[in-house]
C-alpha cells in the first residue's frame, strides 16, 4: 500500500473521539492521539481513518484515538472552521485528562491546524504527559494567505476570505473564526499581538508564560514536516516556526533568525541545542506522503 494519503487542509479542534482496539497494557505501545486539519474531520475513510487503520496495522496493540468536535463527523467538520480555539484546546485537555488509556502518557500527531492546537495541548495541559509532538503540516507561526481550501468546503473558504480580509482582528471574527485566530498579519503586527485570541497567546508574543515554556521543553522530541510544494499553507516556513519579517510581506525568516528563538520566549532555543527540534521535509503538496514515507520518517517516534 503505497498510495498517496491526502489528509485534507488546514487544522480543526477536536472533542469525542474514535479510539482503536484496547491495548494490552503490558505491551510496551505508547498511545497516539491525532488531531485532524481544516475541512476534515475525526473519521474520513480517506484521510483519518486512513492513517488511524494504517498506524493500527504498523504497531500492534497500539491505543488510537482521533479527535472529533461535537456530536457527529458534520459538527466535527463546521468546528473546524467556527469554533473558539482556546476552547477547542480546554476540551481536549479534559477529554484527554480523563481517559484511563492515556495515564501513562502519549505521543500526538497533528495534521495542518491540528498541530498547532496540539502544542497549544501540550503547553497548557502538561497531564497526561505529552511525549513526543509530530506536526505534519503545521503552522506554527500562523499564515497570512488562504491559497485554496477542499473543494467540498469552498462555501466556508469564501466566507473565510472575505471575514480575513475584511478584519481578521476585530473581536467578532476573532472569536468566531478559527483560521483568524492563527491569522498572522506582518504588515500590522501590533494588531496581531494584540488582539490575537491564540496563536500571540501560545507563541508568547505579549507576555512570556514561564509555565508554558516549562511544559514545551518536557517534550521528548518535536518532529515539525514542511511539504516542499505546499500550495495550500501560506508561508510554507511556517512548518518548520519561520515566517515573514515583520513589516514587509516579502523576507522570510528562519525559526533560528527570529526573536522568538533569540530570545527563547518557548523554550524551543534550548530544545533544539538539545537534540529535541527534528525538522523534516517531504516532497509533495500539502499532507501528500506516501505509507513508504510516513512508514521511514514518521513511525519510528511513535514506537
């Protein structure tokens, strides 16, 4: 089975959840927790449940649990795009806080928005322990840029665009639109960091939470795939934490040339002298990897 898994677009939020087989606890597996991307959702056949069933039939005995908001895979699809993320993230953290499977610790896996929603877990909600984050097509310092969306979503991609251009940072979308609440604008960064529900929030832009950085650095390992011919994120950099200079919309940056990591305000400074930043790179457009791949690159942190 080596056909191309496309795992749908961006990032959404999570709640109930699709779990796999009960694993022996005795059988030496680390639970995977997967968040799904915008316009997907917990249990598509053709993404999720794809990667579910693959990872399942890789790791025998291992506990998977997909992440779905809402009642059913439609409300779990529309969260993805209306939901406040800050409580999106509080749902998860209590989901997860009381599932007996996860006591242990677990690793997680976010897909495109899913990812950056997952460190958000992982920052704020330090139990269960986060083991190891794999971020596949994460934005972690935002986009500024909505190239295309699922052609099955495009009525939601359209209402997106006209909210984003018409004032990502007005209080109204900020609570009512996720993709607004990782919308990073380089041309107003004052406006960013300050009226930004999330992602200034999490990415330390305003105050530094010691306790926040506290929790990132008791990852194992931060696993961050960029997709070489992403069409979807805008900027790509923003998968490996680089992104635009601020004030112009031109010149990137690298995660080791910002303030962020001059100033160490996550903690990702000393995380990556310490071997725990791995960054890996996939030829292809956004989510597009074949099993050989995910297989080579990916399977061995959840092992």
């Amino acid at each position: 089975m080596t056909a191309t898994l496309l795992c749908l677009l961006l990032a959404a939020p999570v709640l109930l959840v699709t779990s796999g087989p009960v694993r022996d606890p005795n059988n030496g597996t680390v639970p995977l927790v997967l968040w799904h991307g915008m316009g997907d959702s917990c249990c598509n056949p053709l993404s999720m449940g794809a990667i579910k069933k693959m990872i399942e039939g890789e790791i025998s005995g291992i506990y998977v649990l997909s992440l779905m908001i809402g009642k059913n895979v439609v409300q779990d699809t529309e969260n993805g795009f209306f939901l406040d993320v800050n409580e999106q993230v509080s749902m998860v953290c209590n989901h997860l806080a009381q599932d007996p499977k996860l006591k242990g610790g677990y690793n997680a896996m976010g897909f495109s928005q899913g990812a950056q929603f997952l460190r958000a877990v992982a920052q704020r909600c330090p139990s269960p322990p986060m083991k190891t984050l794999i971020s596949v097509g994460g934005q972690h310092q935002g986009v500024y840029g909505l190239p295309r969306c699922p052609g099955e979503s495009s009525h939601f991609c359209d209402l997106i665009r006209k909210a984003l251009n018409s004032g990502a940072y007005t209080a109204l979308v900020q609570k009512h639109l996720v993709q607004a609440q990782y919308w990073h604008d380089p041309l107003n960064d004052d406006l960013y960091k300050k009226y930004s529900l999330f992602l200034a929030d999490v990415n330390q832009e305003r105050v530094v939470n010691e306790t926040y950085k506290k929790n990132l650095q008791l990852l194992e390992k931060f696993v961050m795939v960029k997709f070489l011919q992403d069409t979807v994120v805008d900027p790509v950099d923003t998968e490996w934490f680089g992104f635009l200079k601020t004030g112009q919309a031109k010149e990137m940056e690298t995660l080791q040339e910002s303030v962020l990591y001059k100033e160490d305000r996550l903690g990702l400074a000393a995380m990556d002298k310490a071997g725990k930043l791995v960054f890996l790179a996939s030829e292809g457009d956004h989510l597009q990897f074949t099993q050989k791949w995910f297989n080579a690159n990916l399977l061995p942190y959840l092992r």
